[in-house]
C-alpha cells in the first residue's frame, strides 16, 4: 500500500463507521460511541470535514454527567453484540451510558482542532462552550478521584485507562472480591479470537467493580473510598496534565481567564506530584497501587507517556527516550504496550504487548514538544509500517506487524489521516 492507498482506505474507514454524528470504533465489536475513540478520531475527521469534527466532540459532551464527569460509552442504539450493555450498568441517564470514564485526550483534541480551524466566530462559540464541558470534567477528576488532593487521580476500573487488561492492573485487580459475581456472557470473544482479548479472571473482576459501583447508585462522592481497586497511573495522569495545560491557552485565547487560571494550578500541582511516580529501578515512570501504597513493578508504555509533559530539559527525558528507542529497536512495528523483555509480555493479547497507534501519536506529540523530531519520526515510520502491512486494524504484533483485535478500525484510521497530513510525511499522488 503506498501512502495515496493509505490515505484513501483511512477516509473509506472513518465514513463506513460515521452514524452522522458520532462514530462507532468498528462495526460489530464495539458498536457504540466511546470516548476517547471519539475525541481522537475527530482528528482525522477535520480533514475531510471541520465541521463533522467539531460535531463528534459535542455529541458526546451532550451525554456529559450533571456531575462533571464524561462517561466512557454512550449507547445511541440498542445492541446485542456487546457486553456489559446499558441493562447491566443501569446508570439512570436518558440516553444510557457506562457509569465509568476513560482518559481525557478531549482538552489535547479541542486545541487542536481550534488551531486547524477558520477561527470564526461560530468556532469561537463552539470552542468556548467544548473547553467548559472539558473544565467541568477535569474538576470532577480531582474532586471525586483525589479526595485526599495529592495532585493524582486515581482509576477506580481498568477500563477508565483505556488500556484495559495491561500488566499494570494484574496485582491490584487480584485483590478484588469476586464472590457476588452475576453470571454473564461475553460478546468479545465472538467478534475476536479469545488469544488476543481479556481472559474470565480479568472479565470476573471487571464485572465485580462495576456491580460495586452500580450498588452505590453511581454516586462518585462515594465511589473512589468504597473501591477495591484505586490505581494511579502516570500516563492517564500525563493525558490530564497535558489536557488542562491545552485548555489554559486555549481558554487564554478564547477570553476566559478564569478557566485558564483553573486548569493551570491543576495542571502545575500534577506535574510536581507525578515525580513521585519515578522509578529508577526501571528507568520511566510506573502506577501507584493506591490501596497497598506500593509502585507497580511494571514497565508499560503508560510510563512512557509523561513525555506529554516534561518541559525541555527536565532530567528524565532522556531516559524515556532511550526506552522508547531501545523498544522500537526489538519491536520494530509501533511502541510495545508491554516491553519484550518481561515474562509478562504477550505480543497478541491486548495491551499486554500489541502496539496501538492512538498511543504511538501522544507519544510523537510529547516528542514535538520537546524538539524530539528524529525519535518522533521514528515511530511515525514504526506506525505506517504497521498499515502498510496488515491494513487499519484496531493493534498489532509490536514484532511481527501481525493485525490484530478488531478490523477497519476507526481511530487507527483516523491516526493514519493525522500522520499523513500533520506530520512530515508527503503523500505520493
Ligand atoms: C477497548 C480499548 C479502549 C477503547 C475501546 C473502543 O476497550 O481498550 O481503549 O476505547 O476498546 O475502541
């Protein structure tokens, strides 16, 4: 496939899943809107369409909690194929949602689209509107998942990650209950080989958190004490900063200086505390087990996403990179979720290995900021390796390019539009 195929197949992709004004991550497998799919694809939607982009955006911010927080899955449709489905969560909204979150790449998305805009005042209006949603779900992060105000929030699910069945989670998740477990029927493994998904003890424990929290009636002012699984994880932490530093310009160009100030005293008081979320041991960042009070002996590429926010200079980067360069050289196809090395590592199931390349662009974004070009273009390369290969697949063998998980898969699409476009490489026509 050259880089014209690519393009096209990416834009074939985005419409084949476009229900007009949200878009579903593939047909089948996952056939709702989830949230930071959605953010993320508006990317690549603003290149066809600016305004189809902004809409992605807003039709989920519609489904925003009176409480602040944005839910991870908004249900427009009725659908068999997935579980849990709304008669599992019972959230209690007018149009059904999940009862939990997923990591907040809205902030990081809005700036941009802003910059990609024709800054009328229409967009204006909108924007202002995007970055308030934005400001009220990054209060409720520290209001209700760091009650103790350690300047980190906490996941109370694996799936609020997005990287949901990572080596990070396995201590803490082991930890939870599960003898008031439901029974249930996965829908996942009928879409996708059952290699290359979540296996029953982590799906048992899945369902046993959210049953928890359904007990609570979804009341987040009781949600994070009543957890059995609090886990503090430095790449979602570094999407928040880095999403709060995003509004505060923005809200500093859109004539609201209160909302700037907000974000940055949040955005400043998480950069200092992520420092305590170092370990040396493994040279990058690791999860805090909130509930043991211990670091996650785990070297995921979660760790490697403070790169969003490290200013120039700052005494680990290097470290990070040379991680990064030292991954791409055993695993030559997009960034390992997990690195090769550990015992751990599987390179077809999930996010124990597969290379995904949502997480390769908030890497390449990190690197831009900190004048990282060379690194960043590396791992461009290692991404449309993957696509040239093995198509728009939702992950990959980080080894052998191998697709994996879902097909025509929406944000893998919408990444390779952003890459194409936005990032150095010229489209043969
Ligand atoms: C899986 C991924 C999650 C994503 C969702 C929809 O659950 O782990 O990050 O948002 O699929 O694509």
């Amino acid at each position: 496939m050259n880089t014209l195929d690519m393009l096209q197949e990416a834009n074939r992709i985005l419409s084949i899943n476009d229900k007009g004004h949200y878009t579903v991550p593939t047909q089948g497998l996952y056939p709702f809107q989830w949230n930071w799919d959605s953010c993320l694809t508006a990317l690549g939607q603003q290149s066809l369409n600016n305004d189809r982009a902004w809409i992605e955006i807003e039709t989920l911010v519609a489904h925003q909690w009176d409480d602040g927080m944005v839910p991870h899955i908004v249900f427009h449709e009725h659908d068999d194929g997935y579980f849990p489905g709304p008669d599992v969560w019972r959230t209690g909204r007018p149009t059904p949602t999940s009862g939990i979150t997923q990591p907040p790449v809205m902030g990081l998305v809005l700036e941009q689209l802003w910059q990609r805009s024709p800054q009328d005042e229409t967009t204006r209006q909108r924007c202002v509107k995007l970055i308030e949603a934005a400001d009220r779900w990054h209060a409720w992060f520290y209001r209700c998942r760091d009650p103790q105000q350690t300047g980190l929030v906490a996941l109370l699910h694996p799936w609020e990650s997005g990287r949901d069945n990572s080596i990070d989670w396995d201590a803490a998740l082991a930890a939870v209950p599960v003898d008031h477990v439901e029974p249930y029927e996965r829908r996942d493994t009928l879409h996708v080989d059952a290699s290359q998904r979540p296996t029953k003890f982590e799906y048992d424990r899945y369902v046993a958190l959210l049953q928890t929290f359904r007990d609570l009636n979804w009341d987040n002012s009781k949600l994070h004490d009543a957890s059995p699984f609090q886990v503090v994880d430095p790449g979602f932490n570094a999407i928040l900063i880095h999403s709060d530093r995003a509004l505060a310009r923005l809200a500093g160009q859109l004539d609201r200086p209160e909302l700037a100030s907000a974000a940055q005293r949040r955005a400043d008081r998480g950069t200092t505390a992520l420092e305590t979320l170092w370990s040396a041991e493994h040279s990058q960042y690791v999860c805090l087990n909130r509930k043991s009070g211990g670091l996650v002996d785990s070297a995921s590429v979660g760790g490697l996403l403070p790169l969003l926010v490290l200013p120039d200079g700052h005494p680990h980067l290097n470290a990070l990179c040379r991680r990064l360069n030292h991954s791409l050289d055993v695993a030559p196809f997009g960034v390992a979720s997990h690195p090769p090395e550990d015992s751990r590592f599987d390179g077809r199931r999930y996010w124990r290995g597969p290379s995904w390349l949502i997480v390769n662009y908030l890497l390449i974004k990190g690197l831009q900021d900190n004048n990282n070009a060379a690194l960043a273009e590396r791992i461009v390369n290692a991404s449309l390796r993957c696509i040239e290969q093995s198509g728009c697949s939702e992950y990959y063998h980080p080894i052998t390019g191998e697709a994996l998980g879902g097909g025509t898969f929406t944000w893998t699409a919408a990444m390779v539009i952003e890459f194409l476009q936005h990032h150095g490489v010229s489209v043969a026509a």
